[in-house]
C-alpha cells in the first residue's frame, strides 16, 4: 500500500507546474497529522495481509471430479481418463461430509462425464441437499447423457445444471471431439427442462483455436443462461501439456488479445463471466476421484481428505482465495425463479 500511495503522490507532485504549489504539497505531506495516517494506515494493511495470509482456508465451494470416464474426447481437456476409479458410495459421502464440517457450501460434481454414473450422482447430491443441507449443489455435464427423466426424479435437489458447449456449429463440435451432430439441439432441450424444473440453466465454454472467431450472441440470447462462463483453454501440468500426456492442449492454445477478442464480440452479454488462464490456475478447489485436492499449478495432488483430513489437505495445494472471489466464484449459487441473462447478478 504504501509504494502505490508514493506512486500516487509522486504522480501528482510532478504534474503541479509550479513551485510554489509543489512546496505546499510538500508542507502538508510532512505535516505531523499526514505522517500519523500514512503510519497508521500502512501498517494496517500490512497487518491486514498478514491475518489474510495465515488464516484458515475455508474451503466454501469444491468441484468434485469423482470419476474420469467421458464418452468424448475433447482435444484439450485438462482432467483425462488416466483411471476408471470411483470411491465407494459410503466413502464418498464421507468425503463430503468432511467437507461440510470444513465449511463448504457449494459442491460441484464433475468429470469426466458424470452422468456415465447417473445412479451414483443422482444419490450424491440428494445427499448434500438433503443430509448435508448446502447451499448448492451443481453439475458440469456435456449433456449428451440427460434426459428428461434426471430432471423428474432428482430436479429438486439440484439447484444448477451447466454443460459444456465449446461451439454452435455442429462441424466445430465435432473436430474439437465434443459433437456428435446432435449437441446444439440437445442444449435447448436442457435449457427447457431446467426451466421446467427450477433448475438454473448455465453453459460453459472453452475458448480454443477453432472457435475464438466464433459470434455466440443468437444462440446466448435464446438459451438465456443465468450464467455464461468464457476460459481461455488451460495447460495443466501432468494432464494436457505435452506429448506424453493423454491430451496435448498446444494445439488448441490461443494468445490472450485473442481470447480477450472473443469477450469484446460477446461483451453485451451481461451473464458473460470471462476467465483467462490468469484467473483460473489457483483459484479453484478441484477433488480427484480419490478426494485429493489437485494443484494445477505443479500437477502434484494433496493427500487424500479422507486420510489426513480437509484442513491439511489444503495446505499442500496452493489456491488463490483473492483470484476465487476475483473471478465471480462467490454469487447467488441457490435455486430460485431463474435469473435471465439480462438480469443484474448478485455477486
């Protein structure tokens, strides 16, 4: 703080063009009662950091990855089928119950392609409702999988639905390994039945080589999602970043004015939540099937939870609270009459 003040102040002191008016900002900078404030202030956003730096992680909202099995094969996908492993139900909902007790509110369940494991994921999350009593409980889904059906049994447990569409062209689906000819009309579909069944309707896209020139604006505006989530395609250290890794994402990788191009085409989209590379490398808790929070920073995950426990799980993965709370991670994440594309979210 106090080097920004300084450089605020010498700014300032340079821009005045005469001496006179110099000599008096000095006369009141070295005055007893500035001295005093500059002292006290500093001092105290240095003690601020300090408390911040050493407090307790409070791990408020966790992405389950709980199986790495997918039905597609996206070029660049950062959590690859390395294993076919899924924890016992009972051992799992352990894990989330640890979580809980540590001060979670929302759980995210992911993959992999979770509805591969429909019966598994509808129970988790009637659990957490029900049970764990979360505020919020979400899954990410390519959607292919989901019918109807999903939504008559488990809708009111579940407060958001967000699936991944990378494109509006069925021939880019397909070449990024997404598309099957049938993802656009299968989105609509979603979007209807979440609207039917109160759940908040959200879409994800990864913005890579072969869809940043792409104008999303029609479909965004009839889809209405309450949120739009925008990456900028991810290496991850042992994933997706080199030759040697089940998926290599230099392909697909695109410069930062190129995704930031793609937001400026799409910026009248008030539900448009950008997240460059910058953003979203420490800023989420993500779960591994074994419930060990990764580190996508050195690729080397924690132990697991339900061996030493969240709070020292935690400490072995670095994760940016200031660049979650940056990146919209905190909003209105319980089910309610859906919030519309052009509506003012609560962050």
């Amino acid at each position: 703080m106090l080097k920004e003040t300084f450089s605020l102040v010498s700014r300032y002191y340079s821009s005045l063009s005469t001496f006179s008016a110099q000599s008096m900002l000095l006369d009141i900078l070295t005055s007893p009662l500035a001295i005093v404030i500059i002292f006290v202030t500093t001092n105290l956003a240095i003690a601020l950091r300090q408390i911040l730096k050493g407090r307790r992680a409070i791990p408020i909202s966790v992405n389950y990855h709980f199986s790495r099995e997918c039905n597609k094969d996206c070029g660049f996908c950062f959590y690859t089928a390395k294993s076919s492993y899924i924890l016992p139900q009972e051992e799992a909902k352990r894990g989330l119950r640890l979580l809980k007790e540590a001060g979670t509110k929302k759980i995210n369940f992911a993959g992999g392609e979770p509805f591969l494991n429909e019966k598994f994921l509808g129970e988790m999350i009637v659990y957490c409702k029900r049970e764990l009593k979360l505020e919020s409980v979400s899954i990410v889904s390519n959607g292919s999988l989901i019918k109807k059906s999903f939504f008559q049994k488990y809708g009111k447990w579940l407060d958001i639905l967000a699936i991944s569409c990378d494109s509006f062209d069925e021939k880019t689906n397909i070449a990024i390994g997404r598309g099957s000819g049938q993802q656009v009309d299968q989105i609509y579909r979603i979007a209807g039945w979440c609207s039917e069944f109160g759940v908040k309707f959200k879409i994800n896209t990864v913005v890579c080589s072969l869809n940043h020139r792409e104008d999303m604006n029609v479909h965004i505006n009839l889809l209405n999602p309450f949120r739009w989530k925008c990456f900028q395609v991810l290496s991850v250290p042992g994933e997706n970043n080199s030759g040697k890794t089940l998926k290599d994402v230099r392909d697909w990788q695109i410069t930062s004015d190129e995704f930031n191009e793609f937001c400026e085409r799409h910026k009248e989209q008030k539900c448009m939540i950008p997240e460059p590379n910058d953003l979203m490398v420490s800023s989420y808790l993500i779960l591994d099937e074994y419930m060990r929070f990764l580190n996508r920073v050195t690729g080397k995950p924690s132990q697991s939870i339900l061996d030493v426990g969240v709070d020292r799980a935690l400490e072995q993965v670095e994760w940016d609270q200031e660049a979650f709370v940056k990146r919209g991670g905190i909003y209105d994440w319980a089910s309610k009459p859906r919030h519309k594309c052009n509506d003012d979210l609560k962050w």
